[in-house]
C-alpha cells in the first residue's frame, strides 16, 4: 500500500499541532495559569508559547501602526514577565517560546494560528473572561477549528 505524500493533510493535524498558546495577562502569567500551562503540557506532549498580551483600547491607536509594531516586539517588561515560566518549562524538560502582541484579544489570536500551523490549544488567564486571579476555579481553554484559522 503506498503512502501518501503529506499525511498532515489528510489528518489535519491530529497529533501534530504539538503546542499550547498561553495568554497571560499584560506582561505577567498567574501561578495557576502557569501550574496548569505545565502540567497539561507534561500530559498532552506540549512545548509552550508563552504570550505577553497587551489589549489596546485607544481610538487613537491605529490599526497600521499596531501591525508594524506587533510583529517579534520584545519589551523588557514582558521578558520579566516570562523569566519563572520559562525556567519552570526548562526544568520540566518542556519547550519553550515568548512573543509579545498588543491588540484586541480575538484579532491576536487569529494572526497568531495564521502564523503557525503548530497550535492544538490556548488558555488564558482568568481575567480575560471576568475572573479574579486569586479565585480561579478553572482556566478558559479554547482551540480555533480548522476554518476559524
């Protein structure tokens, strides 16, 4: 029996989206957003890549200035936002990777799966969806369907 060319396309993906998208909160990751980012990742054969997200909010802010500064922007905030995450990955033995985006959440979101093909899953911090970091009960998870992406 002959095997087909590129076996992404005709599972489209399963089992090879091998990454986790964690949403932090400004520049800072939550201890349960991070304890739960690791442990599902040692579960699920993850690697991370971790978010530092900036939600922009001003009329002013335009939308051609926002895209020539989001791509690959690095800040110093947000690298001591993800020093603990990253070592807690590294000790883990769990890839890892930061970007920084400023934006609205969804659009964020969006550009970022269009850029890979590499994302299974994304949770975020609490906040994001009206809770309090230190009342979590649960972290939001979601996963883009193929034609969301």
């Amino acid at each position: 029996m002959a095997q087909p060319e590129n076996i992404n396309n005709l599972i489209d993906g399963s089992g090879f989206r091998d990454k986790l998208l964690v949403i932090g909160k400004d520049t800072q990751f939550s201890a349960p957003l991070i304890d739960y980012a690791i442990n599902m990742s040692i579960r699920m054969g993850y690697s991370l890549i971790a978010v530092s997200f900036r939600l922009y909010q001003s009329k002013y802010f335009s939308q051609d200035r926002l895209a020539t500064s989001n791509k690959g922007m690095e800040t110093p905030d947000s690298e001591n936002g993800v020093i603990a995450f990253r070592k807690m990955a590294e000790t883990a033995g769990i890839g890892f990777e930061s970007i920084y985006r400023v934006g609205g959440l969804k659009e964020v979101v969006h550009e970022i799966y269009q850029e890979r093909n590499d994302i299974d899953l994304t949770i975020m911090d609490p906040v994001y969806v009206g809770g309090r970091v230190d009342e979590v009960h649960s972290i939001p998870a979601f996963s883009l369907a193929p034609g969301e992406r």
